[in-house]
C-alpha cells in the first residue's frame, strides 16, 4: 500500500472512532441515579407497586446505565441488566415491579452507570398502619 492510502485508512478510521464516542447526550455524562416511587403505608396481604425512575445522561451503546437494583429488607429483590446492544431507551426511564406486603419494608435501590458508576442508593420505607 502507499502512504497515501494508510494515511486515509488511518484519517477514516479515526473520524469513525470520534463519530461513535461523539453520540447525543455523551457531553453531559453523568452518573446513573435513582429515585423510588410506593406508597408509604400498605396493609399486609396488599400489594403494591414500586416504581424506578431512572436518570443517566447519554444512554448510547458506548456509554449507559449498566443495571439497576431493588433491594427489599436487605435481600436482592429484581435486577435488571444493560448492555451495548440493549441499552435503555431513554435518558430517563422507569421500571416497575410489585411486591406482597408480609409487614414493614425498607426498599433500596441503586443504578449504575457502565464507566461513571452510581449516584448513591436511594431508600423509601413502606408502614403497615
């Protein structure tokens, strides 16, 4: 090959590389961070719902929430896994899950990011009156 060709072998193969690490949302990046949505007081026997509202700047297949966890009393209750070819659809998301009231809960959840990690663990008590 000539110089010529590698130089723009090299020169294509660099304006590709900074076109997929240049991807809407990844100047702003930023941790994954969560906050818990359930009521504050549910009878036992009830069931009820918990949502996730799920923040990252620049969700792309370079750079995106990893996995999001929900703990209840301290024990994994629901994971759910990210990827490079199955990122979430939106900078903000929500998941949801539901869960039988068996007495008081204390709920955590965390959100991590594939290269910046996560905000911190978000905590939401549920009573039983």
């Amino acid at each position: 090959m000539t110089f010529k060709i590698q130089k723009r072998i090299f020169f294509f193969a660099v304006s590709t590389f900074m076109v997929l690490l240049w991807v809407p949302g990844q100047a702003h990046a930023d941790k994954s961070s969560v906050r818990i949505e359930a009521p504050t007081q549910a009878p036992i026997g009830a069931t009820i719902p918990i949502t996730l509202h799920v923040s990252h700047s620049g969700n792309n297949f370079v750079h995106h929430t990893d996995w999001v966890v929900v703990k209840i009393n301290g024990e994994e209750a629901k994971r759910w896994e990210f990827g490079m070819f199955s990122t979430p659809d939106n900078e903000n998301f929500t998941l949801t899950m539901t869960h039988a009231m068996t007495g008081p809960i204390e709920i955590e959840a965390e959100a991590s990011c594939n290269i910046h990690g996560s905000a911190g663990i978000a905590k939401h008590s549920v009573g039983v009156p």
